[in-house]
C-alpha cells in the first residue's frame, strides 16, 4: 500500500511536490531562541523609532533605537538615552514591555500560550523551556507556568515593598510607577532604572537596596532552581503539617547554583567594603557601608543598577566587578554572564586534574565528560569574544585630546558589562562612536542567546552535512 506522499508524486495529474512544514518548524531549538530575540530587537527598535508617543521630543535615530531596544531586550541596561528624560510614560512602559519579554524570554510566552490553548508540547519546545535530565521531577509544561506565575508574584510582591518605601519621598501616587518598573527591571536583570544616577541616591536608603538585591538574586537563579526550591519547600511544608509527602531531591544543578551564588555574594561582599570604605563610601555611617558594599557585591551579576559612581571607584573594586560580571547568574535565569554553573564546573575539573582524577566528582556523583566540555568550550568562546571586541574598542573609541590613546579600563569594563549583559559602565555608553555602538549590539545580543547558542544556530546547515568519523590521533606537548 502506498503511502500518501507517495501517491501524491507518482500522481501525474496533481504533479504536487510533498508539503513542506512551515519555516519555524524546521528551525533548530537553537536557531528558534535566536530568531525570537531578533525578532523581539527588531520590533522594539521600530516600535522605538516610528512610533512618536513614546519621546519627549524628537525620535530617537534608527542605530540608538536598535541600541536602546537591543539593551532592552537583551536586559543590559547600557543606555545612550536617558530613559528619565528622553522617553515618555509610554516610551518607559515600552521598555519595560521589552525587559518582561526578555527576561522571561519569548519562548516561555510562546510556550504558555500553547499550554493554554490546549496543546502539547513537542520535544523541541521541552529543550528550550527546561534541560532534560538535569531534574527530570519537573516537568516541562508545569515548569512553564510554574516561572510565568512565580515571576508575577514575586515582582508584585517586590513593587509592592518598593511602593511604602517610597511613599515618603515620592507620594501615594507619584511611588507607582517607580516601583512597578524597577521590580520589574530588577527580577528581570536588566538594570533600567527611572533615575539618571540610578541607586546613588538611595545609598542612605537600605530598604530599597535590600528589595532590589533580593529580586536580582531570584531573577538570576534559573527556572530549574526556582521550581525545585518551590516544590522542596512545598513538600516540607505538608510533612510539618502532617500530611504525607514524597521526599524531594533537590538536583545537582540547584545545589550548584545555590552555593554558587552564596559564595560569590559573601565572597565579594567584605573585598568590596574594605576597597570602598574610604573612598566612595566613605561619608556614609558604618552600617549603610556595609548594606551598599552588599549591592556591589550582587548587581554586578548582570543587574546593572549602581548605588556609586564606579568612575570614582578603586580600580580593585572595578576589577573585581569584571570577574562578577563575567560570572553572571545562572542557566535559564534572566541573568546573562557564562553563568554559575560554567564556573563551577571549570573550577572542579581542574581541581579533580590537580588532584590526578581523569573524572570530576561533586557530591558523590559523576559530571558527564560533554558537560564538562561544553562548560570549557563556553569559556573559551566567551573570553576570546570579550578579548576581540576589546581590542576592536581600543581602535574606534580613543579619545579627542590623544588620539594615539584609548581609554583602555573604560572599554575593557564596557565590552564585559555588554558582553555579560549587565549595564554598568564608567561613563563611556553615551559618548561610543558609531562603530563603538554596533560592536556594544552585537556583544549584548550575543551576550543573551549565549555564544554557543548562537554559534549552533548560525552553523546548523554544516551540522547537518556531518559525517561520522575520527581521525588518527596524535598527541602534543602541552605546559
């Protein structure tokens, strides 16, 4: 018996090749997160250009748009407009539209209006919204509604403790809008902030601080680890009350990510007091320097708001910045960075190498050699990336008093902040000349799909094309 297809070419009166399914179903997982934050980029840069109601006074021009909507989306926060004095009520709420999109990422929407539509979802959309075998307990389809519903709860909750405490300054209702946009901007990582010096202002202020901090922690843990943290505490929850309740396991991957996190907050925290006591924070009492050396120590994971002027800052405090930067927040997050995990991971494979294993170990299991792999390509993806466009930095963006010098920390610290779509600068973004400003877009926009991600994507045709087969192998003379 002939199959469909078949009949339908061996028909010579329909003469009909076989349908081919539309464009996006035959994108690769990789190829669709890509395209989804192009195609978000390019509706806010149009939507930023055309559209007049969203400026105070003339629209912006096509290249600050596609930057402004890139950094947007991409949740950085490097502005070459102020969004305070540039942009409308609803310009601002068009950037914050652009940040929730991107921080949840398209596909998250994508999959929660498939859910609610009725439909299944394929193995496709699975790899995108959660990892396979990392928890296999959570599952796909509950995952994605599970970080919708726990990202509108948690940036309620948060406008809502930024709205009373700030009544006081800006009144009952002038608090709204501020503390609806910067939790969101806050959960979300991207670092826009409705206040041109961002949180300088708040340095005397610990309540807002402390809020802010707590949702950029949350937004940089990963929907992996915020379902099973969720559904651990859930579960102890009901054995307290004295119901029956399975005993959950929290992953490797969670544990990982949280110990990771602590450590690189607690690990900053005291360096960042003892650089900045007398010098930024030095007119401040005691206690508020602690709190501020605190938000040093977690907005540099890719948030970007900043409570000092980091152009005043110690050269050790924005040192240490870049390696925080550079880290990031953690997979499936709304962090950027090559993420906690890729560290770790680094960092245990040369402690297992230094200690003679030909296998990493941690907390009595085994990481599969791939991972391991993959966490090294990254690595070396991303330094080699950040290194070259620093480089093209030192060309395009020297100063007019010497033009044979650049402004070398300055660029260095721009390229890794896009890069790692964080929105901290020393005072360079808006000055960037017009080279300065496409190499900030593509490091942003690479920095958010993942350079691995988006170079799987731009290389699927070859993938597609390759052959099984090994070469013979040869050793070499490595140290």
């Amino acid at each position: 018996m002939l199959t469909a297809g078949i009949r339908r070419r061996l028909d010579p009166w329909r003469g009909a090749r076989p349908s081919r399914p539309p464009l996006w179903r035959r994108l690769s997982a990789a190829e669709l997160f890509v395209a989804s934050f192009a195609l978000l980029v390019l509706l806010g840069t149009l939507g930023l250009r055309l559209v007049p109601a969203f400026s105070r006074g003339a629209p912006p021009g096509w290249l600050d748009a596609l930057f402004m909507a890139t950094s947007a989306a991409c949740v950085t926060g490097l502005v070459v407009l102020d969004p305070v004095t540039h942009f409308t009520f609803a310009g601002q709420a068009f950037l914050l539209l652009l940040i929730q999109l991107g921080g949840l990422g398209m596909i998250t929407f994508t999959t929660l209006i498939i859910l609610a539509l009725g439909r299944r979802l394929s193995l496709r959309q699975e790899t995108l919204v959660a990892a396979p075998g990392v928890a296999p307990h959570v599952r796909a389809d509950h995952l994605a509604r599970s970080v919708v519903r726990l990202a509108i709860l948690v940036e309620g909750v948060g406008a809502v403790l930024l709205y009373l405490a700030w009544i006081p300054r800006f009144g009952w209702t002038g608090a709204i809008w501020p503390a609806v946009f910067h939790s969101v901007s806050a959960f979300c990582n991207a670092g826009f902030a409705l206040f041109s010096d961002s949180f300088v202002g708040f340095q005397r202020s610990p309540v807002p601080l402390l809020v802010v901090m707590a949702l950029i922690v949350a937004g940089g843990l990963g929907a992996i680890t915020l379902e099973e943290s969720r559904m651990w505490l859930r579960a102890r929850r009901e054995r307290r009350a004295g119901r029956e309740a399975a005993r959950l396991r929290i992953s490797l991957h969670s544990r990982i990510v949280l110990i990771s996190t602590a450590a690189l907050v607690v690990a900053a925290w005291v360096p960042f007091a003892i650089f900045e006591w007398d010098a930024t924070l030095a007119s401040l009492p005691p206690v508020h320097k602690l709190v501020n050396a605190l938000f040093l120590s977690v907005t540099p994971r890719t948030a970007g708001f900043a409570s000092i002027d980091y152009s005043r800052a110690t050269d050790s405090t924005n040192f240490l910045t870049m390696l925080l930067m550079f880290v990031g927040g953690s997979p499936g997050s709304t962090a950027g960075g090559v993420k906690t995990t890729t560290v770790a991971l680094v960092l245990l494979l040369a402690w297992s190498r230094l200690r003679g294993r030909e296998e990493t170990h941690v907390a009595g299991r085994t990481i599969p050699e791939e991972t391991i792999q993959r966490a090294v390509g990254l690595m070396v993806v991303a330094t080699v990336l950040v290194a070259g466009c620093i480089f093209l930095y030192t060309f395009t963006e020297r100063t007019g008093d010497d033009p044979g010098h650049a402004r070398f920390l300055s660029v260095v610290f721009e390229s890794v902040s896009a890069f790692n779509t964080v929105g901290l600068s020393l005072g360079v973004t808006p000055t960037l000349s017009t080279p300065g400003r496409w190499i900030t877009i593509l490091l942003m926009f690479v920095g958010r799909v993942g350079p691995l991600t988006f170079a799987a994507a731009l290389a699927l045709a070859a993938r597609r094309r390759r052959v099984q087969f090994r070469f013979a192998r040869e050793d070499v003379v490595i140290g």
